[in-house]
C-alpha cells in the first residue's frame, strides 16, 4: 500500500466527512480513546498530527508567532501554538498537499493528558471557538507501575465520555463496534511493533526517521482495517529487505537511540547528517510510543484504559532508564542522542539526570538542544558538531 495515498484518502475522506451534516467529526489527542470515537461512528481528526505537519512543512514558522501574539506563551507546546496560529491566519498545509482549504469543523473534541496538561488548554480553546462539547480523560500520572485502581479510574471516565457521545450521536454504543475497533487497533499495533523490531537487524532496514513518516496511519487510523493492511505490507516489504540485507544506511557502523521528540522541520537534514556518518537511529522512544500490546478486544475498555496508562511518556523516572536500557540491548545500541525540546519537557527526558545516569553504566549519551516545530531553538551547526563528535567517539 502507498504511504502517501493512504494519508491523502484519510484527509480527503475527513474534509468530505466535516462538510455532510449526517456524519459528525471528532478530534482527539494522539494517544487518546479513538476507539471508543470510532466505534461511535465518528470521523476522527488529530491536532497533534496537524502541529506535526504544520512543523515538517516549516509553516510553523509563521503561525507560531501568530499564536504567541495572540497570548500563547513561546514556551508551551509549539505543535499547540503552530496549530492555533495556523487557525487564526485561517492556514493550512493541507492546502497544498491535498487542495483541502481548512482542517474539518469538530462536532465534540476528547482529549487525554496521559501526555501533557496542554493539550487541555488547546482543545478547551477550539471548544469555545466552535462552541461544541469538549470532554477530558485525567488518568493518574508518572506512573511506577499501573495498577488494578488506575484502570479502574480511567475506564469510569471512558463510560462517562461514551454517555456523552451517545447523546451527540443519538444512539447507544454498540458493543460489537467496541469490540471490532479494539481488535483492528490491536492488530495494527502489533504489526507495527514487528515493522520497529525489523531494525534490531544487522544492517537495520530503516531509520528512526523513516519511522516518523510510516507511523502516520498507526496515529490517525488506529480502529480502521486500513491501518492494519497497510502494516501487513509495510511488514512484508522490510522484512524482503532484512532477508537481502539491503541497510537503510549504506555502511552502517553505528547504532543510535533517538529519546524525545523529532525536529520535525529538519528530518531530512538530520537523516542525512547520520548516514553521512555512518549511524543508523535504530530505534526511538517516540516511534514506540503507539505500541499498545495491551488491547484486548474481548475486554475493550479496561484493556485500552491499561494501554493508554502504559505508555512511556506516563511512566516514572525509573521506568523510563529500564525501558531505554532494554533497547539499548535488543538493538544493540552504540550510543544514545536525548533531543531537549525547548517546548515539549514532558517529552524531554534529558532534564533529569537520565543521560548521566546511563553514562556513569557505560552507555554513551548525548543532549542536542533543538524543539518539535519551532525552529528558533534549533541550530543545525551546533547540533551537527555535537551529533558528529559524539559519533567519532563512539
């Protein structure tokens, strides 16, 4: 299946959706419940996914300010000021990639702050904008482990929110829907933790950055069938590639972990900035954010309510350095680069003494100071010669 087809189907399929009055629209946070919405029959929408477009094509650069003006402090999460200002100059890059003039219009807006309390503040914010509902889940946080009590808590809030988006749709929740969505995420989620594993090969078919662009329908398509036939071929094509031991850098020599979140107006550039030193970003704790092994179709709302507790970005310190320690061995790791986004510190794992810690056990390590989209915190000399150095001593 074509990557770019598929991205463009969902887009276009979305713009249709926000445009007929029998089918109604929801945007949810990345890692939130889209399969509860999908299950509802809503057509889904990620803002998250729109700050990450708006950053790769560097039209970021434009809104974010827009957005600081408007009162959003340049210190909060730039993919929510990159949206909001693209909002308010009444922008989009879905213009030009798909001739769709504006993101769709939300009949309800959920969100999940397992990631951050920003995302709160974004959707409260295009909740009174487009006067519509807005509904939160507020699970337990920074977690050592996740307890029976933990789900219990979110799965509550799962019922409330289904009682709310059955007053929306007009209709009850039907538990084969549930259940079908569940089981369509779990299979696409477990495809695309095979599609990462293929990287533990020697040379590793594909790169962290390779990784940022295949992860788009695992972001805006869990629940769909289509989701989990475009990871059946991804899966099948890489792993040709391991049997011919084709690299995805040519020369390989290095393997590198990628902690926090991409530079997204400069993947190309750093893509070519590793190859050209022989180092392959094998794997990454963003890329294995949308890994959720936990779902059980057979039990959809307490096995969801567990996935989206689990997640990295939710966990405490200690759990955090024994997740990455893991990956260092299973990938055979050569050294780690942690990314400090000067905007995203729930997502910067480098502010609290983790690089140091996995250096003083014989783990090189090494902090570049950049963000997700604003690229005024990012300078490509510097972190050159910091990514380079560190290679050469690896």
């Amino acid at each position: 299946m074509d990557m770019k087809q598929v991205m463009k189907d969902y887009f276009l399929d979305l713009d249709q959706a926000s445009k007929d009055p029998a089918r109604k629209v929801a945007w949810c946070t990345s890692v939130g419940p889209a399969e509860i919405l999908r299950a509802m029959g809503f057509e889904v929408f990620f803002p998250e996914n729109h700050g990450a477009m708006l950053g790769a094509t560097r039209v970021c650069m434009d809104t974010i300010p827009k957005a600081n003006a408007f009162g959003y402090s340049p210190d909060i999460c730039s993919y929510l000021t990159s949206d909001v200002g693209a909002y308010l100059k009444g922008i989009t890059p879905l213009t030009k990639a798909y001739g769709i003039e504006t993101t769709p219009r939300p009949d309800v807006l959920v969100y999940n702050t397992n990631q951050c309390k920003d995302v709160m503040h974004w959707f409260e914010y295009f909740a009174r904008e487009f006067d519509v509902p807005v509904f939160g889940i507020h699970p337990p946080t920074h977690l050592p482990e996740v307890e029976a009590s933990h789900v219990d808590d979110v799965v509550a809030q799962f019922e409330e929110l289904i009682e709310l988006l059955e007053k929306i749709q007009g209709k009850a929740l039907d538990p084969e829907a549930l259940r079908e969505a569940c089981a369509l995420s779990k299979e696409a989620t477990d495809l695309w933790a095979e599609v990462l594993e293929t990287a533990t090969a020697r040379p590793s078919p594909l790169t962290f950055f390779d990784g940022t662009i295949y992860m788009g329908p695992i972001v805006v398509l869990r629940g769909t069938e289509i989701a989990r036939d475009y990871y059946r071929s991804l899966l099948a094509e890489l792993r040709e590639k391991v049997a011919a031991h084709e690299a995805a850098v040519p020369g390989e020599t290095k393997r590198i972990y990628w902690d926090g979140m991409p530079v997204w107006g400069r993947l190309r550039a750093m893509s070519e900035l590793f190859k050209s030193n022989n180092a392959c970003v094998v794997a990454s704790t963003y890329c294995n954010s949308w890994i959720f092994s936990d779902f059980d179709p057979e039990a959809p709302l307490p096995s969801m309510a567990r996935a989206y507790l689990k997640i990295f970005i939710n966990r405490n310190d200690r759990y955090k350095e024994d997740y990455i320690r893991k990956l260092v061995d299973e990938y055979a790791i050569d050294g780690v680069v942690f990314h400090d986004a000067k905007t995203c510190p729930n997502n910067s794992n480098s502010q609290y003494n983790l690089p140091a810690r996995l250096r003083d056990s014989g783990i090189p390590a090494v902090i570049i100071n950049g963000d997700l989209c604003d690229l005024r915190c990012f300078s490509d000399e510097q972190s050159a010669t910091v990514i380079e150095a560190f290679v050469e001593t690896l």
